[in-house]
C-alpha cells in the first residue's frame, strides 16, 4: 500500500507526525508526501526551508516527499488539493490520508456531493451577499440544501480542505481511496492543547523571533528534549533536558540572558536519543572511508554523567559498544551515504570526517559531524595509529586511500581531562602547574600557558593525561596513576573515566 499525504508542514507538529504515524498504522509499505516548498498556500513564504520541513517529514515516517509546484501550493483550496492529488497520483499512491476536525467521511463525501451538484451554484447565487464572506455564503447555499449540522462543518479549514480533496479525486478520475483521521488538541489557529499546537500558532511565535516560539514548540513535544545553540559553544552548548521546564530554561538562557553570547542568540531543538555514544574520526579522500579506532568520550562535568555537559572529560577507546556488525551497518548506512552526499551535490570532502553517533534501540543515530579531529578524542585515537599520519594525509588528498591500508593497534587507551574546579561554568586560573617527568611525556596541554619558565592554569579543561596498555582496564589504571603525578590549584577530573566502558566490556564477555 502506498499512501499519499498532500501538506504544509510549516512546521511540522505533533498533529502532524500523528497523521504520518497513523498512515503505518493502515498498513503503509510506502508514505508519499506532496509538500509545498518556499511558498504556502496563504501566498507567504514559508516560515521554515522546505529542506529543514522535508527532513522533518522523513525523521517522523515519510519515504519521500516531493515538492507540489508553487502555483498549486499557493492557489485556493479547489487547486490546491487537486495539485495535491495529481501529484500523488504520478507517485503511484493508491490511498489519500488526510486530516480533519470532525473525521467524519461519509459527511465530507456529501459535502462534496453537494458542492459539486448541479443546483449548487444556483443556490450560492441565490444566497444573501450582505457583508457575508464566500465562505459564509458558500455554507449558506449548502445549508439550504442539506441540514445546518453538515454544512457547518465547512466553518473548519481543514474539513473544507478534506471536501476538496474528495472533490479533487472525483474530478481528476483518481483510483486513489480516501481516508481521514480526526483531529486532536489545538484548534487550526489556536493556543497549545494537551501536548499538540498548531502549525499556524507555532508560525505566528516563530515569525515574531523570540524565544516563546522555542518553547511552545517544546511544550508541544514534550521531555526529554534536547537544546543547542546554534553557534560556537566549545562543546558546552548542549542540554539535555529532562523535564519540559528545564528545556524552557534552557531556551530562556540562550536566548535571553545570552549564556553563551550570539552563539545562542538561536537555538536548535532536537529529538531526544536514548543509548551509548561512539565517536568515530575517519579518513577519507572523497571516495574511500577508513575510520580510526571508535572511542567514547565522557561529556558530563560530574562523575555519573551527572552535571552540565562539557567540551570532554576524557576519553576511552576502543569503544566496547561499537562491535563488528554496528560498524559495517554504520558503513554501508552512514558513512558512505554522507561522503557520496557530498560529492553528488558538488562539495566533495577529504580529510578527517568525524561521526559523533548514538547507538539506539532503532539502530545507529547521527548526532553530528565535525570536518576536523574531535577533542579529547584525538588524544586516545591517534596514539592507536600505526601508520604514519602524514602518509596517510597525503592518501586523502591524492584519492589514493584505498591503495594503501592504514593500520591499528589492538591497545587500548584512556585520557583522563584535568579541568580547573568549576568547570564549565565559573573557575579560576593562572595557577602554577607541576608534573612529573613521566607524566609530561603523557600530557596533552589544552588551557595553559607559559609565564617564563612556568606552566600556569589558563582556561577550563586544563590538560589531558593520556595513557596506553593492552587491554581497557590497564590504560585506565595508568592514565589516573600518571594524573595523579600532575598537580595545580582547584584541580580537578571526573574519578570514573572509563567505567562506563569497561562495564560495558564485561557484559558482552
């Protein structure tokens, strides 16, 4: 079965994925979207890109959303809707899925039975002007026709729109079946309801460019949820919210009190992930992908993965969550889809792609790229390369990647992050750094500066002690044997680096 769903999605809603979700419900092997592109049907733009509304679309059970054409995405509803079901018809959908607030179809069919019948014009002709609208006139001339109840179910613009699609469907000679799902929660222009607002209420806050249009549409979706800024934020810029009221406060921090200056003048509100994080720097030449050795970073300031998030707090690798078979599917699912992405639209990458994923119960998860070595994971990868690191770059750049293999080690390796306390949020600096030698040789330098002949604390995550040993368990042990060899004012580091891991490592043994 292949369902077609004419629409906006300007933004796309919980009404919306509802109305997506239940198209799966009837039996769909194929979900079909005609969407409006940059222009909707109130002949405005629209108040998100149709790329941000197609993804949107796709996340929440679509298989393809094509673009209607703009001169039927902004005529009036007659045109529209067939706009709609001509294109849906050429994508081969067999059932029409649309919404309405009384979900009722054999009363929109004999509202379109009516409108399409031959006295109907006489009686829209015959109705009373005085000031009345098309609308209210066209209700008047249905009313007189068939009872008031019917035809006042033309007072809602999503009935009327589903009558056009019925009447769309009888005047293109479509095969298509309709079917209509009952709206529910907020009214088409009004307040949040429950735990649904509408498209027109979200795009009124959104156009109006404060934080309230965030937060209504976190009241629509509910917790846990997740906040970014949309800028540069050294990794610091993430919330994940638990309760609705924590997410309105994070958008309140951004936003309003600028807790991370225009960096989050706006916000990105995203889909809450649930499972282990792996981080996967790659290699690539624009053809060929050879990923490093995956790791695990420890974001949360406290231990427990408690507290604000951070720019890392240390790292392990080899991830023991990240097996043989979730490699090859993130290979052939993301990998080399994302490098061919690229090269089909004319920006062809080479170098170091990095892959920060979430392993779901649905399967493997983007939750972002960086063209560049990540922090602190780079001081756990790298150590673990045993090809030279320069020929490799070369191999990048000249296309010739898949010619020479880049070799890894078996170790493991640990970094423990030596923060300044307070970190992320308030800290002091500009205290002397001692190390032993032994150390020194492990330490990677992050927020610190020279004064003469002293090291001194200059920023928030102040060095990375970085150790590596034939199994897990060792590098850990030895990466927190050589931290304790590094001393300076307010130090401080998480005490369960690795842990995480190694629990992780003993349930799969």
């Amino acid at each position: 079965m292949v369902i077609g769903i004419v629409c906006e999605f300007d933004p796309l809603h919980r009404g919306h994925a509802r109305l997506l979700s239940h198209a799966r419900a009837l039996g769909a092997d194929t979900v079909v979207c005609a969407m409006s592109g940059s222009f909707t049907q109130r002949g405005s733009f629209a108040a998100l890109s149709k790329t941000a509304r197609a993804e949107m679309a796709v996340r929440c059970g679509a298989d393809l959303v094509l673009e209607l054409p703009t001169p039927w995405a902004m005529s009036p509803a007659e045109t529209f809707a067939r706009g709609g079901v001509r294109l849906l018809a050429l994508a081969g959908a067999d059932t029409l899925l649309f919404g309405s607030e009384c979900g009722d179809l054999p009363a929109l069919r004999c509202l379109a039975d009516c409108l399409d019948s031959p006295t109907f014009a006489d009686h829209l002709t015959a109705a009373p002007e005085s000031g009345l609208t098309f609308a209210a006139r066209r209700q008047a001339a249905a009313a007189s026709l068939l009872d008031n109840a019917t035809a006042a179910l033309l007072q809602s613009p999503n009935n009327t729109l589903a009558v056009e699609y019925l009447r769309a469907l009888r005047h293109t000679h479509s095969a298509m079946t309709p079917c209509t799902l009952r709206r529910e929660g907020a009214g088409h222009d009004g307040a949040p309801e429950g735990d649904t607002a509408s498209a027109s209420f979200l795009r009124e806050l959104l156009r109006q460019g404060r934080g309230e249009a965030a937060c209504a549409y976190i009241e629509a979706q509910g917790a846990p949820i997740v906040v970014k800024a949309d800028g540069l934020a050294l990794g610091k810029g993430v919330i994940v919210a638990q309760t609705v009221e924590e997410a309105k406060g994070a958008v309140r921090s951004m936003i309003e009190d600028k807790a991370f200056g225009q960096s989050g003048a706006r916000v990105v509100i995203e889909e809450f992930m649930e499972g282990p994080e792996v981080s996967v720097l790659s290699f690539t030449d624009g053809e060929t992908v050879v990923p490093m050795v995956s790791s695990m970073d420890h974001k949360c300031a406290l231990d427990g993965d408690k507290g604000p998030n951070t720019g890392g707090m240390g790292t392990i690798a080899p991830n023991p969550c990240y097996t043989e078979k979730i490699a090859d599917e993130c290979m052939q699912t993301i990998f080399l889809p994302t490098i061919r992405a690229m090269k089909a639209e004319g920006r062809p990458f080479k170098g170091c792609l990095y892959f920060g994923l979430m392993l779901t119960k649905d399967g493997p998860k983007v939750v972002e790229y960086n063209c560049r070595f990540g922090d602190p994971e780079t001081q756990v990868v790298l150590p673990l390369l045993k090809s030279d690191l320069l020929t490799v770059m070369q191999a990048t750049t000249s296309g010739t990647l898949k010619d020479g293999p880049v070799e890894l080690s078996t170790d493991s390796a640990c970094c423990v992050v030596l923060a300044s306390n307070g970190y992320p949020k308030k800290y002091e600096s500009g205290f002397p750094i001692t190390m032993s030698e032994e150390a020194a040789a492990h330490t990677y330098v992050a927020g610190a500066k020279k004064d003469g002949d002293r090291l001194l604390t200059a920023g928030g995550r102040v060095l990375g002690v970085t150790a590596v040993a034939p199994t897990l368990e060792e590098a850990v042990k030895e990466a927190y044997r050589l931290s304790s060899e590094v001393d300076f004012a307010n130090k401080y580091c998480r005490s369960d680096i690795g842990r995480r891991a190694l629990a992780a490592q003993k349930e799969r043994e």
